[in-house]
C-alpha cells in the first residue's frame, strides 16, 4: 500500500464521536485489560499506536492522525 485509504478523510459528527468515545472506555469494544494495555506507554509516551501525556493535571491520550507506511521488498 503506497497511500492508506481513507487518511486523513474520515467524516464523523459530535455524537458518533462521544459513542466512540463510550463503546471504547465503556466496556462494549474492549476488555478493561485490552483497553488497559492500549493506553499504557511503553516507550516515552507512546502506547500501541497512542500518545499518552499528562496536560493540566490530566491523562490525555492522543493520535496526530498521521500514518507512516514503509514499504519492504
């Protein structure tokens, strides 16, 4: 894959975005060990895919959107 489909491209609304938000920290897409390990840095501040940071006193856990592809031959 040279270019990942849909980056960068994606559309939601508020409400999906807050059910997301629900399904995924509510139970319903992971297990809490799943979601646990997920958001637990391991390098720095890097997760499984996720920037995890504290900012004001809060657990931020973030992703710049970015996808770095590299191709093997």
């Amino acid at each position: 894959m040279s270019v990942p489909f849909s980056a960068g491209a994606l559309y939601s609304t508020t409400e999906d975005l807050l059910k997301w938000e629900q399904g995924l920290f509510g139970g319903k897409l992971l297990s809490a060990a799943s979601l646990q390990k997920m958001i637990t840095p391991f390098k720095n501040d890097y997760a499984f895919g996720l920037a995890v940071n504290v900012v004001n006193g809060r657990k931020q856990i973030s992703h710049a959107g970015g996808i770095s592809v590299s191709v093997h031959r």
